[in-house]
C-alpha cells in the first residue's frame, strides 16, 4: 500500500544528517529541530500557529481540551472515519453525536450536520476524509451560526487547499478554530514514528494548547489545569523537516497515480472512482473506489492472489463499533455510511509508483 523504503533512498542524506543532528546534540526532546519544523510548517501553511504534539489522536484530544468542552457537550461527527476522531470525544466525556456522509465524496453530510444539532452541541468535528476537504465554507457557516467550534480532522489532508466562493484559498487545518494533523509514517507527510500537530491562528488559543501538551503548566512546576504530556521528539522533527519541502512533489505524485487510476476505471458501472469537491483539492492519502457491480470482497482477494495490496478504510462505521454501542443508534440510520463500509476498496497508493506497478495494478483488477 505504501513504499517508504524507496522514498527514504531519494533523500537518505538529508533524513540521515537530520538524525545525527539530534543524536550529536543529545537535545532528544526540545531541540531546535522541533522549533526548525514548526516555523517551516507555519510558513507552509499558513497557519499563524503550529504545535508539534505526539500523533495525530493527542491533537484531537488536546483540541477539545483546549476549547473548554465540558462533559455533557454534544461534538458532531461523520460515523465514516477513523475511530480516533470520536475516541477522543468519548475519553472526554463529551457526547459524540455521529451524522452520515455524502456517497460521492465520502465526507460529511452539511445536511446531515443541520439536522443533529441541538442546544447542547458545542462543536463539530469534519474530518477531510482520503485527502479531501470536507464542505468547509458551508460547515463553518452553520457553525457561525449556531456559536459553535470547528476542529478539522485534517489527518489525512495535510497540503489539501480549499477555495471559498470569494476566491480565498486555506489550507486543509487553517480554516477552523484549530485543526489537526498526523505524521504517522504512512500518513502523507509521515515520520519514522509517531507525531502530530495542531494548527490555530487564535494567539490565546495557541497558548492554551501548548500549557496542556505539556502537563498543564505555563510557569515550570505550576500546574493550571489539567493536561497531558505530548510532544513531536526532536528525532520526528528532523525527519519531517527533511521531508516537508518534497510535500508538494509528493502530492503531485499521489495525484499522478490518482490520475492513471481516474482514466483505468471512471467509465465503468461496477466500480466507481472517488468523487471530487469542486472547492478542495485531493491530495489522495487514500485513492477509495466504491465497488457497486461485482463483489468487494471477491475482488480484494482475487487481489491479494496476485501480490496486490488493497484495503477496505473503514469496514465498520462509528456507531456499529462494539465500543460505542448507543441506544441513539442502530443499524440503518447511517444508510451511506453503512453502504460505503460495505463496498470501499482504496488501492495502493503512495509516491514511488511506477507506471509498471500502476499498469499491473490496473490489468490485475481486470
Ligand atoms: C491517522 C488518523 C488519526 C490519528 O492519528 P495518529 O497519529 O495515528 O494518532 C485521526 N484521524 C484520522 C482521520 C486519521 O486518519
């Protein structure tokens, strides 16, 4: 599904002296690779603050902490998506309150989010699913609307752009109050271990965010609330100071491969290909088909037989998953949802494709 391997051959010399930057300074936690990453990141994005934490899941948490949400507090998001977007609400002891997805892009429904709130919602969670921009200028009109937060789930979508109908352009994670990132190796700007990082133009926002990632504390030893310890190892952030000026050839690769997968299967009726926001671009952590006129399944393993990858993200939407069992929720409130668990297939995808590989790939799905 992914060649970090060969990545890391093209540029092993910079990853190579960025590691021994740290091991030579011994500055393992703090050094001046993390503050290096963090500029070059603001810079790259935009954001007027960026906040290197452990992984992607912490900035989640840290997010909802930081924006004082209370237990009790209704956090909306799609029931299509990696658990860790509602894990945190859960740990929290917020009320996740999980809507359906649009079919075509697989991402969360605007309508479905005007349907679920209600007086006690505080904050909706859109995550650009695959790569792709939820339906931001709409989502953050309905929060303004309603006084309520927006946290991108932006673990996937690192790069992605949004334009706005007035022709602004945002990056995926700078157009909410706080958005969120993951460097998880195979996530599309990843490192060789753990990392993450939130994202906030808001100065007292920021501030807040980096007391509790680090235990609470503003005035070393004085603890003002109640926080967690989370934070990017100096390591992480030479690999991805290494990385972050390839991104956009990386993105352009993805899209190349995406491209080759567009042309192989957009006229056929038994598979579809992901479907696009005219307003994001997609910067394909994951090119999902939607398998519709054979089986799913039958076709993974006829797959797998022939040394293909190919996984299905995600088999079990939120409110089927044994742990988040709810009396508010049962099988067939989600229809999309539940349907796309049922036929989504994402093909490899990463930025050492070749044309042969492609080709084999493209011939092996027949
Ligand atoms: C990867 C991912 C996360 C969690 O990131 P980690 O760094 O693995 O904790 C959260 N949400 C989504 C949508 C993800 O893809």
């Amino acid at each position: 599904m992914v060649d970090l391997q060969s990545q890391y051959q093209r540029i092993k010399s910079d990853i190579d002296r960025g590691i021994m930057s740290v091991i030579e300074s011994a500055q393992f936690i703090k050094g001046p690779q993390v503050t290096a990453f963090q500029e070059h990141l603001e810079q790259y994005t935009g954001a007027k603050h960026v906040i290197p934490v452990g992984n992607g899941t912490d900035a989640l948490q840290i997010a909802l902490m930081a924006l004082g949400l209370k237990p009790g507090d209704e956090v909306i998001t799609p029931t299509f998506t990696f658990i860790a977007t509602a894990e945190v609400v859960a740990l929290l002891g917020l009320t996740p309150v999980v809507v359906d997805v649009d079919w075509d892009t697989m991402n969360i429904s605007v309508d479905a989010i005007k349907k679920a709130i209600t007086p006690k919602t505080k904050a909706i969670v859109p995550v650009h699913l695959f790569g792709q921009c939820a339906d931001m200028e709409q989502i953050l009109q309905i929060a303004k609307e309603h006084n309520l937060y927006v946290v991108e789930d932006g673990c996937q979508a690192i790069g992605s752009v949004y334009t706005f109908s007035d022709g602004t352009r945002k990056q995926a994670c700078t157009m909410g109050e706080i958005g969120c990132t993951s460097f998880f190796p195979s996530k599309n700007l990843g490192c060789y271990g753990d990392g993450g990082a939130l994202f906030t133009d808001d100065d007292a926002l920021a501030a807040r965010i980096r007391a509790i990632a680090n235990h609470g504390m503003v005035v070393r030893y004085h603890h003002d609330e109640v926080g967690v310890n989370s934070r990017l190892d100096s390591i992480q952030a030479a690999v991805l100071d290494a990385k972050l000026p390839h991104l956009n050839e990386y993105i352009t690769a993805r899209q190349q491969a995406a491209a080759r997968y567009d042309a192989a299967f957009g006229s056929r009726q038994d598979m579809l290909i992901p479907g696009r926001n005219p307003q994001s671009t997609h910067v394909f952590h994951q090119y999902t088909l939607r398998v519709v006129g054979q089986d799913r399944d039958a076709l993974k393993q006829k797959l797998a037989e022939k040394d293909i990858p190919a996984m299905i993200y995600y088999p079990v939407p939120l409110h089927m998953q044994k742990a988040y069992q709810d009396p508010r929720y049962k099988q067939g409130d989600f229809p999309v949802a539940e349907k796309l668990a049922a036929c989504v297939l994402s093909l490899p995808m990463h930025t050492e494709l070749t044309d042969e590989q492609l080709d084999y790939i493209i011939s092996g799905i027949g």
